[in-house]
C-alpha cells in the first residue's frame, strides 16, 4: 500500500524536478535575450534599487518552466485546459507591460481576460464553507464573478510583492509547497502536480533570482504565479467544502494579502492613484529600518513558513476526530498559532514601534513627504 502510494504521488516528485531543471537552464538564454532587446529593469522612485540594468522578462522562463512539466504529467482537457490557456494569457500580459509597458487600464482588462478563462472552463467557486452555517451553493452569476474578482486580486498582489530580489520567487514557493501538500490529502493528484510544478520552478528561477538577482521575474512572472496560485486555490474549494481548505490559502498567502490592502488604503487615505509605485510596502519598509534586502527578504520568508504551518496545522491537526478530542492535536495546535501570532507581533513591532523610536527613520519619512508635491508638480 505504502509503494503504491509513493508511486502514485512520483508525478508530482517529477513535475518538480523537471520544473527546477528547465528554469535553471533557461533563465541565462531569457536574460541575454531581454538585455539584446533592452527589456531591463529601469530604476523608478519609490521602487526596487537597481543600480545596473538588470534585465527582466525572467518571466518567460518560469512559464516555460511550468508549461513543459504540466503537458507531460497533467491531463490536458477540461479545467486544467483553462487554467494552462489562462496561465499563457496572463504571461503575454506580463511581458506586453514588461516590453513596452501598458496603461493600468490595460493591464487590468488583460487580466480580467487571464482569469475569466478558467471560470469559462468550469474553475469558479460554487460553495463556500461557513465555520458555523456548513457549505453554502453560489449561483454562477456570483461564483463566476467572485473568481475572476479573486484571481486578478492575487495576481496584482503577487506583482506589488516583487519588490526585493527574491521575495516574490520565495513566498510563491513556499505557497506552492504548502498547497501540494493540502491538495496530496485531499486528494486531488493533479492539482498537487501543479502546485509542485510551480514550486519547482519557483526554485530553480531563485538561483538567479535571490539577491544579488541577475534576472527579475517582472509582470510576467508576476502575473503568471499569482494567476496560477489562485485557480489552483479555486479548484481546491471546487473539490471538498471542508472550511480547512478556505482557510488555508488565506493564511499561505497572508503576507501579499495584507500588504496589498495596507498600501491601497494608504494610497486611498493620501487620495492617490493605486496604481501608482510608491515605497509604503512592507519589504521597504523593512529597508527603511536598516535592514539589507537578503535580511529582509529572509525575515518575510520566515514569517510565510509560519502562516504556512499554521495553515496546515488546521487540516492535520483537527483536535476533535470522531468524537474524541486529542490533547496531543490541542497542545500541537496551541504552540503552532502562539508561535505564528508571536511572529506576526514582532513584524509590527519592528515596522511601527521601532520606526516610531527612531528619530532618524522618522526624519527620513518627512523629508520623503515633503519631496512627493515637488515631484508630482
């Protein structure tokens, strides 16, 4: 029994490998290939430092990466078909912006086209799980928007956490780990070999991308993980309404989650265009500490594998099973949650009681809020 399972979960083991292999490999020709057509990184106010051109693109090689894994070991019919169709629609998105740039209009139309192609193959959310009410249906004329609603969310989320080299890459990673494991319980075996594929390829785009990168993924990269996270989130509450499952992706994705609305209600606050670049995300504010980008970067890695654990300790460690409840699951339980709470305290210990003591931090606010009117005048 034990080797037919192990045999049974090898596509996943292989889709990874094959993953890290082809985006190790490919990473190198898509960054000659960006600089000989000029696609670098331009160093932008309020934006990642970048003190040479640093070529981007490096897109084009996870979407390699994820595709090539995914036509040998994924069946290519139905749901799968428009999340990989879809996939492909968010990565020339990506890398249209990343050449020559689109209005944000523009990109949100081409996203919203990303994602309304896998709920037009089925991949929408049709219940929800309440903790206390159980699953409840959706019609598809709301199932169907609040997926296209939520997928284009996670993608613009993932594209404002592309900040420092290899946060991206790295909290994506750890996602896709952590959403193969759930999907392996369940089980649903083909949305575990993708989520591996994306890990895989996650890993290998790091050994160019970790700082100092020598390739950044750009929108393309951007789009295409935050694209194919969320439809494989979506196809795990297609497939069980157990709450663990919702809650789950939640907590894996935390991180860009409250980013994300910590620098729209900022930008809403000043009334500022959201779209706009600015340096109100937490990996800067970070920098704005003294943190160099590698420590950062691993201190936000950390804080994912917390929630990340904390995530799936809600689908292993239930402490009430068949009646009985379990000190073991309820001690496991307690320790995990104190442990990621405790984590999450210290962030915002770091970010606002510390930046609030530090005179010169707070000089240094002023001085950048003074320069914003000169600049938009």
């Amino acid at each position: 029994m034990v080797w037919r399972e192990f045999v049974h979960h090898l596509p996943v083991l292989w889709g990874a490998l094959i993953a890290f292999a082809v985006v190790v490999a490919l990473t190198p020709a898509v960054g000659g290939m960006a600089r000989l057509l000029g696609v670098v990184d331009r160093p932008e106010e309020g934006r990642r430092p970048s003190p040479r051109g640093v070529p981007r693109l490096g897109g084009l090689a996870l979407f390699f990466g994820i595709f090539i894994p995914s036509l040998a070991f994924l069946p290519l019919g139905g749901e799968m078909r428009g999340i990989l169709l879809g996939a492909a629609v968010a990565t020339t998105i990506g890398a249209v912006d990343d050449f020559r740039g689109l209005r944000w209009y523009e990109k949100l139309a081409g996203q919203t086209l990303a994602a309304s192609i896998p709920a037009g193959f089925g991949v929408w959310v049709h219940r929800l799980s309440l903790p206390l009410g159980g699953a409840h249906g959706l019609p598809a004329a709301v199932g169907m928007p609040l997926t296209v609603f939520g997928i284009v969310a996670l993608m613009n989320m993932v594209n404002f956490l592309d900040g420092l080299d290899g946060l991206a890459a790295g909290v994506c990673a750890i996602s896709g780990l952590s959403f193969c494991v759930i999907d392996l319980s369940v089980p649903v075996i083909d949305d575990a070999i993708l989520t591996g594929i994306v890990f895989g390829a996650c890993l290998g785009f790091l050994r160019h991308n970790f700082y100092p990168a020598r390739i950044f993924m750009g929108d393309s990269g951007a789009l295409l993980l935050g694209f194919t996270l969320g439809a494989v989130s979506v196809q795990g509450l297609l497939k069980t309404a157990v709450l663990p499952t919702l809650v789950l992706p939640l907590l894996v994705l935390a991180i860009p989650l409250l980013d994300t609305s910590f620098v729209v209600l900022k930008r809403l606050k000043q009334r500022r265009p959201i779209y706009v670049a600015d340096r109100a995300h937490l990996h800067h504010r970070f920098e704005d500490l003294g943190f160099s980008q590698r420590r950062a970067v691993v201190y936000l890695y950390g804080w994912c594998c917390m929630l990340a654990v904390t995530g799936l300790a809600t689908k292993f460690l239930l402490p009430h099973r068949a009646g009985h409840w379990r000190p073991l699951d309820i001690g496991l339980d307690t320790a995990i949650t104190l442990a990621a709470l405790a984590s999450s305290v210290y962030v915002v210990y770091l970010l606002e009681i510390v930046k609030l003591a530090n005179p010169f931090i707070r000089r240094r606010a002023e001085l950048a809020r003074a320069e914003e009117p000169r600049k938009s005048a």
